[in-house]
C-alpha cells in the first residue's frame, strides 16, 4: 500500500509552556547585574522601547534613557514625516475601529521629510541620551545617511522577516555586511527566528539581533500570513547560533527578544532562554508619557495593500519609572519589570545576564494554573 510522505513537525514553545527551575545556589537580588552592552553603549538594563509611535517619542527616548535603558525611535512613522506629529497621535487616538485602518494608510502616506527626522535625532542628542532609529529595508539605502549625519549612535533596520539572502527584481538590494562598513554605529537588524537564518545573519557583521515574528499583543502577521515560531524557541535557536558565532570568531552579537512580553515572568524566561535584551512595545505604551494615548499599533498596521497590525487599547498604569522600577500597584507582574528579573536572577543565582542563560528550563504547561483555582474564578489570573 503506498504511504504518502507527510510533513514533519518539531515542537516549539512559548512563554505559557514552560518554566525556570531555580538554582541550587541564590544570591541577593541587588547583587544582580543587569547591564548590557552593545558596542561602545552600555546601559544598565536590558531593555529596549520598541520602535512603535505609539511607544517612544524623543521625549519618551530621553526618559527611557534616564532609567537606564535605550529606545528605538520608528523614523518611518508620524515622528518623522510631521512637524506637529502629535496631532497625528491624537487623530489616532479618537478614531472608530471602522475608521482605524483608513486613517492610518492617510497618515502614513504623508512623506519622510529628512528635515524633520534631523531635528527629533538633535532633540534626543541635545539631551545626552543615546540615540537609536530604526528603519526599513527598504529605505535603508535613502534614510540611514541623514540619521548617522544627524548623530544617530545606533541602527535598527527592521522587517517582519529578515534574512541575509534577499531575492528581488531590483538591480542590488539592501547587503548588511555593506551597510556595517559604510557606518561605524552598531547595527541591529531583524527580525529573525532560526538558527541558520541569525548565523547568517551574525557573518554579515551586525551587532544585535531581533528575535520574533509576528508575537506582538498589536500585530496580526500571524493571522494574515500564518507565519511565526513561538517566542520560547525562536529565542533558543537564535541563542544558540550566537553562542556558535562566538566559538567561531570570538565576537559577540547581542541577541534581543522582540515582541510577546506581557509580564515579569514572561522577560525573565526570555532571559533564561538566551536573549541579552528584550524589546517591549506594549507594556511601555502603557506608561504616562508614551505618546499613544493609551494606545498601541504595529509598525506594519498602516501597510497600503497588506495591513498586518491593529489598534489595540491598553490604557495607562503609571509612570515609565514604575513599569521599569517600580513600586508596583497590581500583582500581575506588569510593573516592576527590572525588580521580577532582579529577583528571578537571584533566585537562580545568577550573577549577571550570561549567568542567567544557563538557568533550567522545564516543559511546565500547568505553570500558570497549578494551585490557582480561585485566582482563576475571580478572574485574578
């Protein structure tokens, strides 16, 4: 009888599905050492503010800054095609679910002026905060001259799917390892989720590199597309090409989890499973001063043919100071996110954030309901 050949399927996993074993040795919390560096910038926590317009301003980068980490500002978004692009957020902020989609394919398709994006780089640099901008592949070739020219210390070039052999109908396209000798800056791209794909990638010369496709609470990639590996083994694999790259050459490419991070618990097993950084979207656009109003949308939602993102409410908790470093006013683990990774550090007696990479990891599916009966019927959990 003949026997159809099938696909086969690998496991792969998310944040829900596993857990941190702790250590057999702790340490005090304040003994952990969360710094992170990416070439000459060192910041003292591994957190970036994704490039969302709904997420950093210049005004949001300088405060991020303040706190110890890095923002990324999107210079294809309202910050760098209007003068006034707050009234853009606030058009944004007011319009009906039916309106949303329309209103943004409008906004997005007034055109990059490199006038403005000279000025917001000059408003963060003014402030002594390190500078990161990201950009599409696209408009690497046009843009990223006028942002290193204006003092940009750091480059994100930034897709759903980044790989490093592009097949186009174009004459030559964007090549990374070209693009890192032509500037002096770091240059992170992404975003990626396999092991070949980043080490190809790491060959190219970039200093970071972003991890997932499609995780994010504001983008729909994953329901258009279908496309997408969960956060937990994304983030191994690319992990685990860094760790090869390194054993080949010496030299270290920062890998960044991009994407999916909801609570504490969430970044410290992206911590566990390899990541030197994390960038978050949502859950800074729901500080104070995040330009979005309470609002949040992917980079992709204003796409003309193929919108991949939504406008999602996710109103306001607090300051940025205390979504970073507390205190905490809710259990949730949604605010104090330096403090649970502090704390997770310790309890597994980690040093530092390489030390972190070697804390166990178990297959635990029942971690978030074992013994939580009533926090689930009070709708705590």
């Amino acid at each position: 009888m003949y026997a159809p050949r099938i696909k086969e399927f690998r496991r792969a996993y998310g944040f829900e599905e596993v857990a941190i074993v702790p250590g057999e040795v702790t340490i005090n919390p304040e003994l952990a050492n969360t710094s992170f560096s990416l070439g000459k910038h060192n910041f003292q926590i591994p957190f970036l503010a994704s490039a969302m317009d709904g997420v950093v301003n210049p005004e949001m980068a300088i405060k991020m800054h303040e706190l110890g980490g890095l923002s990324v500002l999107n210079l294809e978004g309202v910050h760098g095609r209007y003068e006034r692009p707050q009234e853009a957020l606030d058009a944004i902020a007011k319009a009906s679910s039916s309106e949303i989609t329309p209103l943004f394919q409008k906004i997005y398709s007034a055109p990059i002026s490199e006038q403005i994006i000279g000025q917001c780089i000059s408003n963060i640099k003014n402030a002594n905060a390190t500078c990161a901008v990201s950009i599409t592949p696209q408009n690497t070739k046009r843009i990223a001259p006028t942002a290193v020219e204006a003092g940009a210390d750091i480059l994100v070039v930034q897709s759903t799917v980044t790989t490093a052999r592009h097949v186009s109908r174009s004459y030559k396209g964007l090549i990374f390892s070209e693009l890192c000798k032509q500037f002096t800056i770091p240059v992170i791209v992404g975003n990626s989720v396999g092991f070949n794909t980043a080490l190809e990638l790491m060959e190219t010369g970039i200093s970071g590199l972003l991890v997932g496709v499609g995780p994010g609470a504001a983008c729909t990639s994953r329901e258009v597309l279908g496309i997408g590996v969960p956060q937990i083994t994304a983030t191994l694999e690319c992990a685990a090409a860094r760790d090869e790259y390194v054993r080949r050459t010496g030299r270290d490419v920062a890998i960044i989890t991009d994407g999916g991070l909801r609570t504490g618990g969430d970044i410290c097993k992206a911590f566990a499973s390899g990541a030197d950084a994390v960038m978050l979207g949502t859950p800074l656009s729901q500080a104070k001063e995040a330009p979005g109003h309470g609002y949040n949308w992917g980079m992709a939602s204003p796409h003309p043919d193929l919108p991949r993102g939504t406008r999602i409410k996710v109103g306001t908790r607090g300051s940025l100071e205390e979504i970073l470093m507390g205190p905490s006013s809710v259990t949730d683990g949604t605010m104090n996110l330096v403090g649970a990774l502090r704390t997770a550090m310790g309890m597994c007696g980690a040093l530092t954030i390489k030390d972190m990479h070697r804390a166990e990891m178990i297959i635990a599916p029942s971690i978030k309901t074992e013994g939580k009966i009533f926090q689930i019927q009070q709708g705590n959990a």
